[in-house]
C-alpha cells in the first residue's frame, strides 16, 4: 500500500487542496483511478449536508459554510473555535475503476486524514472506510464515479461519540449521489 510518509494536512487548508499539494492521483502511479486537478463536481457539497445537521454531531454553533473554487469540497466552521469544523468531499473519477482500485482510492482518500488507517462500513456505496480518532469520525466511500469524504472534527465530543451519527450522515449523501 503506498503511504505519504510525513503527510499531515492542516484542516484549515481543506481536503481538496491537500490532494492537490499531493497529486491528483487517489490509485497508484498508473492507476486509472484519476481525479484531476480541474475536475469540478456535478454535486455541491455545501448543499448536500447542512450546518443544522452538523452542530448536534459536533457540538458546534453557527457554523458557516465555503466551497472551493472548483466545487469539490465544502468547509463548515465555526466562528467561536478552529476545532469545531466539518468538511465534505465530492471528488469524482474519470476510467471504469475495478472494485480493487475502489478500494485504493477510497483507502488513500481516508489516508489524507488519518495515515491511512480504515475500517471497512457495509451499506455506504460500493466500498467505504471509516476512521475513528480522538477528535473527529471521517468516512470515505465510493458511490456513482466519485469518492467522497465526511470529516467532522470536535472540540468537545470524541470521535467514537459521533461514528453512528457520522456514519448516518454517510448514508444520506451516498443517497444524493
């Protein structure tokens, strides 16, 4: 398994932009599994979770929302601490991807935000990932020819407090796609 070795990504600078620092490719060199760098998503993130379903998750308040340029990824953070923060990922792929290159991109899309260390989740698109850590609960799968990412990360509630309701959120924007 290719890891990043020394790869942190400071969550202020969003998902997309650390895949972007780190080449586009989720696969191996070669794999057909590519996103590019000017891909743009027929799915806006910022309108596939809302702020009113993250607050219960993590604690948070009024939380804001900010997409990136191109629409990959949406931001929610909250004005009153950095900690209490949520990103959403739709990153699409171009090729026809076998279940094993799936499996490849979603584990090195989970591996941006947690050193590579998944789980796998049944019920969530083709295949899916989890990551539980101290502070936050991320879930990446795969579902209709793009990799998406939830990250929430709290101030106040562990990760294993909010993995069910992470995972529900999973589910509701697997449902959209």
């Amino acid at each position: 398994m290719h890891q990043r070795r020394g790869c942190r990504r400071p969550r202020s600078r969003g998902l997309r932009r650390h895949y972007a620092d780190h080449g586009a490719e989720f696969g191996y060199r070669g794999s057909r599994v590519v996103v590019s760098s000017g891909s743009t998503s027929a799915h806006n993130p910022c309108t596939l979770v809302t702020a009113a379903q993250i607050e219960p998750i993590n604690g948070g308040s009024g939380l804001t929302s900010s997409s990136t340029p191109n629409g990959t990824t949406c931001n929610w953070t909250d004005p009153t601490n950095a900690v209490d923060t949520a990103e959403v990922a739709v990153l699409p792929f171009s090729g026809t991807p076998t279940a094993a290159q799936l499996q490849t991109a979603v584990t090195n899309a989970l591996g941006g935000a947690t050193g590579g260390n998944g789980t796998p989740v049944s019920g969530i698109g083709s295949v899916a990932l989890k990551a539980i850590a101290a502070v936050s609960a991320t879930y990446a799968f795969a579902v209709n020819n793009s990799v998406v990412i939830i990250a929430v990360f709290s101030q106040s509630n562990p990760g294993s407090a909010m993995d069910t309701q992470v995972q529900a959120l999973a589910q509701s924007v697997a449902g959209q796609i």
